[in-house]
C-alpha cells in the first residue's frame, strides 16, 4: 500500500515544515500532480495553481501539474507523477466529483499500487471513512446523501482544522458512525502506511476512539490496528488514553510531570519500593488499631 500524507489544512506557514519533509520523501524526479476541484467555485484554478507554486517552489519542487477534470483517467496516468496533492475546499464537493467522474477507484488503485497522496483539509478528510467530520465547516451544497469516504486509512475518519473546542462534536460523531477519529490541528500532520501512523508538524495530533482520547506529539510513531472494535487496544506500545485517571491528575496544574508515570509499574523502583512499603504500614496500623480495640474491650 502506498503513503498517505493527511494535513490539517493550515495556511503556508502552518503547514511548511510537514511540507518540507513531503518534499524530502518524493524527491524531484517527477512532476507533482495537483487537484484543486474542492475549490471549484470558490476560488479560481489559476489562483490555487500560483498558490501551490508559492508554497512548493520554494521548496524545490518546480514542476507541478494541474487537473480539474477528473474524468477518463486512470492509475496509469498517476504513474507518471512523484505524488497526487488532493486540496482544500468542500469537502461534500470534492466527494461528489471523485464519485461522478470514477476518479476515486482509480485513486484507490494508485494507492494500492504504492501511490504517494497529501491530502489536506478536504483532500484528506475524503480519505477517511465517513466525511461528516466536515459538516461543522462545510455545506452539503451537492446534496451529497452518501457520506462514506475513500476508506483508505483503516476504518479512521479525519477531523481537520482542529480545537479543543471541538472535543464534544467529535464525541457525537464516534456515537452517530461508530468510528475513531484521528484530530489535526493546522499546524499538524500525519503520515499513514499499512496501519503506521507518524505524527507531524509543529503540535500534536489527537487520536479518537470511543470515549478515548489520546495525544500524539510531534514526531511520535503509532500502529493502529483497525480492527473493528476500535476500543482502547487498537493503540500499542506504551501510549494510554488520554483520559486515563493518572493522565487527568497530570493536567491538574501543579502535578509533578517530569516523567509520564501511568501507573505504579512504570515508576522508578525506588518509588514502587516506597509505595508497597507505605500500603503495607497503613494496614499494619490499622489492623493493630482492631486489635487493640477488641482487647480494650
């Protein structure tokens, strides 16, 4: 399977240094192929074109190739190019275009094929497993009744553009589709291949799944398992939901948060020493306190 880059759709500057290493993995051998269809009607092609030039120009990326007509193409013709950057826009207009012209299955099948696509905002949004991440920002103006998306990420959805604020929205989306969501603020991004996950950019990126949430921070690497369960197990290593107690007392100001102690085995031996020891205090006083009680007696 090919490299999915998602951004959360910041402006040039939000996004330059996920931008930069998207230059480092593609290289310069190939045109870079640009879809700007999710603009279509709210800004002209030529100024998205200039737009693209402005950011990857600099960049050392000089030649970039423009389609808005997604119709009659096909895998092979992506071979052609170092990578697909799929633009921002609506959302529900870009899904409508990718279904109306076929141009979805065959950007599946480039995937498939070890294709390399950026998607940001919508771009990425459409990659997911259901766009309604999208409906606090967009209009269904397309009258787009299916909402699945290209599902190529494991069951994830895509939430860009987002804040704390947003918290409870996303709760409400897990409820209605029962799907985890992987939340990136503008100045975040995430690199996805074969259910690996890198978090990018300059803040963290938060992951959804249930009444899960957990944080992501720059330059953190994660598998996601894509199961269909989608409870707390889906993410390994030593990562642990961010709601979990000991992670709320770390936000509680004034907590001690030199090291990320989740629970007494991840203490330093002397502490985990400590601690037993105290336990084992506590219940020897109380114990000779019944003792002494009933003797009393």
């Amino acid at each position: 399977m090919g490299v999915l880059l998602l951004s959360g759709g910041g402006d040039r500057k939000n996004t330059e240094k996920f931008d930069e290493e998207f230059r480092r993995q593609i290289g310069q051998a190939k045109p870079l192929l640009y879809i700007p269809i999710a603009m279509d009607g709210m800004l002209p092609y030529a100024d998205c074109l200039q737009w693209m030039r402005d950011v990857f120009h600099p960049l050392g990326i000089q030649e970039i190739v423009m389609w808005t007509d997604l119709h009659r193409k096909s895998a092979n013709e992506l071979q052609q190019f170092s990578a697909v950057y799929i633009g921002g826009g609506n959302t529900f207009h870009l899904l409508n275009e990718m279904r109306n012209s076929g141009f979805g299955k065959v950007l599946e099948e480039y995937i498939n094929g070890n294709g390399v696509v950026y998607g940001g905002s919508a771009g990425a949004i459409i990659l997911g497993s259901n766009i309604m991440t999208c409906a606090h920002l967009d209009d269904n103006r397309v009258d787009v009744h299916d909402f699945t998306g290209l599902d190529v990420l494991d069951g994830l959805a895509v939430w860009c553009h987002y804040e704390n604020e947003n918290d409870e929205m996303i709760r409400s989306y897990i409820e209605d589709f029962d799907a985890p969501v992987i939340a990136l603020p503008e100045e975040s991004g995430a690199y996805f291949q074969d259910g690996h996950i890198k978090v990018t950019g300059t803040k963290s990126a938060y992951l959804f799944i249930r009444e899960d949430k957990v944080e992501l921070q720059p330059g953190e690497a994660f598998n996601f398992s894509g199961d269909g369960e989608y409870d707390a197990l889906a993410v390994f290593g030593d990562k642990k939901p961010f709601n979990d107690a000991v992670g709320h007392m770390q936000s509680i100001e004034g907590y001690p948060t030199a090291r990320d102690y989740r629970n007494l085995e991840t203490m330093p031996k002397a502490l985990q020493v400590g601690g037993y020891l105290f336990v084992g205090l506590v219940a020897s006083l109380f114990l000779l306190i019944v003792v002494l009680g009933w003797v009393l007696q």
